[in-house]
C-alpha cells in the first residue's frame, strides 16, 4: 500500500508543473498556428505577387530549412541560461517575425522573412519539450508528451478557423497580424513559470560542448536525425499541401476547407492524447509502429472520396495516426537525450530531420503540377512510403522509456533490445 501511496505522490501535478506544462504547450501551439497561416493562404499570396505555387512554397521550403539554426542557437541558450528565459525570448522573436511577414511588399522579401521565421520556430520545440519533461513525475511524461505536440494540432486547427472565418474579412495580410498576439504569451512565462529544477541542479556542473556530446553520442545522433526525417516527411506530407489540394483539385471553398481542417485537427489533438499515453503502458517504439501503421488503410479513405463527408472522416483518421505518431516523440527524444544538451539535443535532431525533409511541400507541388494540378497522387504516395519506413526505423530502434533525469545519479540504462554503447543518455537511471 505504501508503494502505491509513494507512486501516486511522484505522479501528482503541483502548479508548478501545470504552468510549465501551459506555457510549453502554448508557446508551440501559437508557433504552428503562425506557420499554419501561411499554408492557408499560399493560393492568395500566389495570386498578389503574380507568382505560382510552386514558386510560393519556398516560403515553406526555407521555414522548414532554417528552423536547425534555431534549435542550435537557441537550445545552447537554454543549456546555458536556462530554460525560462530561452522560452521568453524565442516567444518574442517568432512573433515579431510573423508581424514584419504582414508588410511583405514582394515574394523575395516575405521570403527572406521566412527564412529568419524559421530560425525562430526551431527554437521553439526543443526548449518547451525540455522544460516540460524535466519538470514532470516521469509516470505523466506518455501523457505531457501527447499534449505538447498536440500543440502543433491544435496550432493547425487555430489557424484554419483563422483561415475560415477572418481570411474573407482581412485577408492573408490581417492573418499574419493576427498571428503576432501570441506576443504576450511572454507575459504569462515570465511571470508563472519557475526555472526546470533539473536545470538547476545541474547548472553548477561542468557543462560538455555540443560537438563532444555528439562523438560520444553519434550513433545515437545518426538515429534521430534519420527517424526525424521520416517523421518530418510524414507530416509535412500529409498536412501542408492538404487544404490547396482540398482547394484546387476539389474546388472547395475557403470556408469548406476551414472547416474540414479544423475537423482533422481535432483527430490530430486526439491521436497525440491517445498514442502519448499509450506509450507509458507499451512502450514508446510499439506506440508509434501501431500509429504509423494504421495510418496506411486510412489513405484511400484521406483522398479518394467524393463525398465531402467520408472525405472530412478521411482526413480525421489519418491525423489522428500522424499526429499520434507524433505525439510520443518530446518524450521519447528526451529520454534518449544526453543530459548536458537536453534543450539541445532532441530540438536539433528534431530540425535536421525538417531540414532534410524541407523540399517536400515543393517536391508534391512539383508532382502535382505535372500531373495537371492533382495533388492526389503525390499526397498519397510519400504519405506511405514514409508511414512504413518509420515503423521499420522505430521498430529496429531504441527507446529509454522511464528513464529518471537524476543529475546526482550518473549511471546509465540501456536503450532499446540491445543497450549500444554510446546511445544512452549518461545521467539516465529507471523511474523509481
């Protein structure tokens, strides 16, 4: 019984945990929700600078490229400053970038701005999943994890009621304003938010450059940056050319494809609650392989239909696999994480793999034109190579489930079936 009572107090949420756990979650629901608004809006910005498509995804394209730099930059700030105000200031900087997008006067400019945007929402992931998993009991982190990249979700479908409701009144400009409110979130992180105490604890230590964590640590390293970009394959492919291929290959309205996106978003949130918790009863690899895999039945069911209805049920199911896929990877990654980089480590592992799967929105554009304008086949294709490369590559993979950020214990717990030296994190020990 004392067992019991002993494992449900280390579960328990204090406030403390609870505004950790909001201002993380937020900070990377509001930083998808200004990525997401340009996804929407392509077509116009399209139709104002007298530019294709294709030629508009750049935009994309250099977001997701540059967003390494920002994990780098700003995950060095959290290893060193901490977590908090590494958090405050990169809240402040996509903001302002999602403002200045509002005055692009050109293509080049609103690219050059997006490029910098980028660099800004790679600092995002990295620092709130640390800040997060170290401030929670580890039984909660299936749970956390599910929520915080149900951020992401929930950024989407923000963004599409955005799209539906205010597009009509305001246009894509208005919407790149409307995306700088997120601003004062910084508000809420300064004055709520304690530091993470593993942070703490550790800060007296003698702190490992980044470059010699990953000699040590560069088997580990080539994993994550491949599996990263096959789960960043899996989701750009599935949800950024999503609402144009609704638009140009169905004729939807703005409204109609809103409102479609906000219903798979909603699947999206709910895959990562579902998948995030599951992974603390199986496992973190046999949650995600179940999730990848599921999504490959849902794809004729994602684009198939005429019916606007079995179309909308499509496109919820395969959301709510990708995303639930999704929704293991903060706690997953930081568990695997060496502990002298951990705000470093998972978010530039992370944005490689979106670096390295960058061209993909371009790529299906590309595809798609050349096929007269159906994104059909190019949605369909890359979502299930991907799905199914995933499952192998998580399959075959490692996972520290459970393991104890302990900064006073430095011994180590294997990872995965076969516990590979120099794929562990050094200060990892089981949860008690």
């Amino acid at each position: 019984m004392s067992e019991v009572l002993h494992s449900e107090r280390n579960s328990a949420w204090t406030a403390q945990q609870k505004n950790a756990v909001a201002a993380s979650f937020l900070s990377w629901t509001f930083d998808a929700f200004d990525f997401f608004l340009l996804i929407f809006v392509l077509p116009a910005i399209a139709t104002e600078f007298g530019a294709g498509i294709t030629e508009v995804t750049l935009t994309v394209t250099l977001t997701l490229a540059a967003r390494p730099i920002g994990a780098l930059i700003f995950g060095r700030a959290a290893d060193h400053y901490g977590r908090r105000p590494a958090l405050v200031a990169v809240i402040g900087v996509y903001s302002a970038l999602e403002l200045a997008s509002a005055f692009a006067p050109n293509l080049m400019f609103l690219l050059v701005v997006r490029a910098l945007f980028g660099i800004a929402m790679g600092g995002v992931w990295g620092v709130s999943a640390s800040l997060t998993m170290e401030s929670i009991p580890p039984a909660r982190r299936g749970f956390a994890s599910g929520l915080l990249q149900a951020g992401y979700s929930s950024g989407y479908l923000l963004a599409a009621l955005a799209f539906a409701f205010f597009f009509p009144l305001i246009g894509w400009r208005g919407l790149f304003i409307l995306g700088a409110v997120p601003a004062l979130l910084s508000i809420f992180v300064i004055r709520n938010v304690q530091e993470s105490p593993t942070w703490e604890r550790n800060n007296a230590a003698k702190r490992t450059g980044t470059l010699d964590v990953l000699k040590t640590h560069w088997k580990l390293a080539v994993y994550a940056v491949v599996l990263m970009t096959a789960f960043n394959f899996f989701s750009h492919a599935t949800g950024d050319l999503y609402p144009t291929f609704l638009e140009v290959e169905r004729g939807l309205s703005p409204h109609t494809v809103g409102i479609i996106a906000v219903f798979y978003n909603i699947g999206a949130i709910i895959g990562c609650l579902l998948f995030g918790s599951l992974s603390e009863r199986v496992g973190r690899r046999r949650a995600i392989v179940a999730a990848a895999l599921l999504s490959l039945p849902v794809i004729p069911l994602w684009i198939m239909p005429n019916s606007l209805v079995l179309l909308a049920i499509g496109a919820f199911l395969m959301q709510l696999m990708v995303q639930g896929a999704w929704g293991v990877i903060p706690a997953h990654l930081n568990e695997l994480s060496p502990p002298e980089v951990r705000a470093t480590f998972p978010g530039v592992v992370y944005q490689l793999g979106n670096l390295f799967a960058s061209a993909n929105t371009t790529i299906q554009a590309a595809i798609a034109a050349h096929d007269g304008n159906r994104y059909s086949l190019a949605l369909a294709g890359v979502a299930a190579f991907v799905a199914i490369v995933i499952a192998l590559l998580t399959g075959f993979g490692f996972e520290a489930k459970g393991v104890r950020f302990a900064a006073a214990d430095r011994r180590s717990a294997p990872i995965g079936p076969r516990g590979v030296d120099g794929m562990r994190g050094v200060d990892s020990v089981p949860a008690e």
